[in-house]
C-alpha cells in the first residue's frame, strides 16, 4: 500500500524503465493566469452545481502499462497536502468520479480521462481537499503489494455565489544558521484568507556598510507549503551564499496563485548554528511604505467558470510531489 509521501511522478513496478506521469489537461478560462490552476483543480461553485475536468496520464516506458484512476480523501497538515492512504472517503472524494476507472496505455502514449464533481444541493458551505491518482499496482516480492501512483489535487469551495477570498500575512521573520553554517530565513506565513494557500516566493537581503550598498539574493523559498484557512507555517528561504552576519534589510515577496505580497524586517544571523529571536514583519505597500500588520487584508479572488480550454505546453512539466507541494 502506498503511504502519504507517494511522489506525484513515479516509476512503475513492472520493471520497465521509464516514469508515468498525470496532469491536469485543461484550466477555466478565467483562472488562465493563475500557476494554480495549471496543476490543480481549483473552483469555487454553488451547491447543486456539477464540474468537469479532464486529466491525462502519459506513459513514458517501454511497456505497456494498466492504470487505475480514482478519487482519494485529502487533508492540509504542518504545511502540507498530504494524500490519504490507500482509498479512503472523505466529503469531497465521494461527490467524485472517473468517467473511465481503469485504461491501457501503450509505451510512449497517453490516456484520457474526465474528473466529474457532482456538489450535492445541501452541500454546506466551505473548502474541500481531495485527490485524483492513476495507480500501477505491482508485486514486490512475498505478500507485499506495492502501489507506485501519481496524483493531482482538489480545492474545491462551496459557497453562496460570493467566494471567499484568499489572504495572509507575514507575521515574523526569523534568522537561522543551519548544521552547515549557512544562512537560513523562515518567514511566518498566516492564511488569513477563506482558500487554501500554495506558497512560493524569493528572499533580497540588502546592507549599507561605509556608504556602500551590498545586495544578496534572489534567494527562492522552499516550495512545498500548503496553508488552509486559519494555519500558521514557517516558508523556509535558503540562502546559498556565504554572508556576514549583518544586520541586513530582508524583502520577502511570497505568492500563492495571482495573490502577492512583500514584506520587510531588519535581521541579523547567528555567528554559529542555531536560531536568533524571531522579528516583526512588515508590510510594502504599492507605494514603497511599510506598514505593521495588525489584520488581514483583501484581495480579489477569480470565480471560476464553466469554460475550460486545454493547456498550451511546449515541454512535458514535472507535476509536484502531492504531498509536499
């Protein structure tokens, strides 16, 4: 049985070389610009409402391969979406179904399938998590099954016809030094917002020292955290090159979806390994000021529609790991 780290691109158990790979196949023109959507199903829908989406699974082997699609439990934890072991019901995944269930797919081709959300009239309101996995179940020796299968996301809103909208803040930064000897930066991320959160971001560190100004970075954060509503997680920031201690002015700019902000605080790393008390974040605001954040703002939140288009792709993508995305 595969446990809840199952990479989302896996080799299968047959013995072939090669990996198997699914992806979303097509987005809501309205959410065209949103790098979420490109790799998930997100919608925010009415009760008795019922959505489409078709996903395809690309063999990359030299053997024919059997696969199984179907629905999954999923939940956000410690930052992650972390994908339900073996077939588990939740909510969502019992509103969902595959137009197909199981499908051939010859070396070097790919299958289709449709992923259909029936949302029940009484649904209540609120967000929802669930997976889609294409699974290849092989042998690995004795009484052990192992179940190789890769996956795409579900962040499914039921609301009223005015969807939540996502926000978060930067609460506090905290300078570090790994085992290493090498800077780290964990930034405080809230999701003060009503949908789930994907972060992804980068770190500048600037200095003035005898009048000079010394810029570091952009450094990318670690990508891999999920926040639903309400949670609080550190967004890790590596920074891969060798600096003083400071102190140093640190702009962070984090992203989830079309939503993006920077913050500001003033750090300094610890002379050894270890952490240095956490600091207040600040907000940059379109105009350059900083403002202390006491409280969620707004943003404006994409409505999904019913139209769907295929995504335009010149190289296959890699899809991220389901559970550490």
């Amino acid at each position: 049985m595969a446990d809840a780290s199952t990479p989302l691109r896996s080799a299968p158990d047959n013995g072939a070389p090669g990996t198997f790979s699914l992806r979303l196949y097509e987005v809501p023109i309205d959410l065209a610009s949103d790098p979420r959507a490109q790799v998930s199903i997100i919608d925010d829908v009415k009760p008795g409402t019922t959505i489409k989406r078709r996903v395809v699974a690309t063999n990359d082997t030299d053997s024919l391969l059997r696969l199984a699609f179907y629905p999954d439990a999923a939940t956000i934890a410690n930052g992650s979406f972390i994908g339900a072991t073996g077939r588990a019901q939740s909510e969502l995944s019992t509103w969902t179904t595959m137009s197909d269930g199981t499908l051939e797919i010859p070396p070097g081709g790919t299958a289709f399938d449709t992923v259909t959300v029936a949302v029940p009239a009484d649904a209540a309101p609120g967000e929802r998590y669930a997976a889609i996995w294409a699974a290849d179940t092989g042998s690995g020796g004795g009484n052990v099954t192992r179940v190789n299968r890769v996956g795409v996301r579900i962040y499914l809103s039921v609301s009223s016809g005015n969807p939540p909208e996502p926000d978060f803040t930067v609460d506090t930064v905290t300078a570090q030094r790994d085992p290493q000897d090498r800077p780290v930066v964990a930034a405080m991320v809230h999701n003060t917002g009503g949908r789930a959160l994907d972060m992804s971001g980068t770190l500048t560190l600037s200095t003035v020292t005898g009048g000079l100004r010394s810029v570091a970075g952009p450094y990318l954060a670690r990508l891999g955290t999920t926040l639903a509503p309400g949670q609080s997680e550190p967004v890790t920031i590596s920074v891969t090159d060798r600096l003083a201690d400071g102190p140093w002015d640190a702009t962070i700019e984090l992203k989830s979806g079309l939503l993006d902000k920077t913050y500001q605080a003033r750090i300094t790393f610890p002379h050894s390994p270890g952490s240095l008390p956490p600091v207040a974040a600040h907000q940059k605001t379109a105009g350059g000021h900083l403002m202390l954040i006491v409280g969620g703002g707004l943003t404006a939140a994409a409505v999904l529609g019913a139209t769907t288009y295929p995504i335009a792709r010149t190289r296959r993508r890699r899809i991220k790991n389901l559970n550490r995305l």
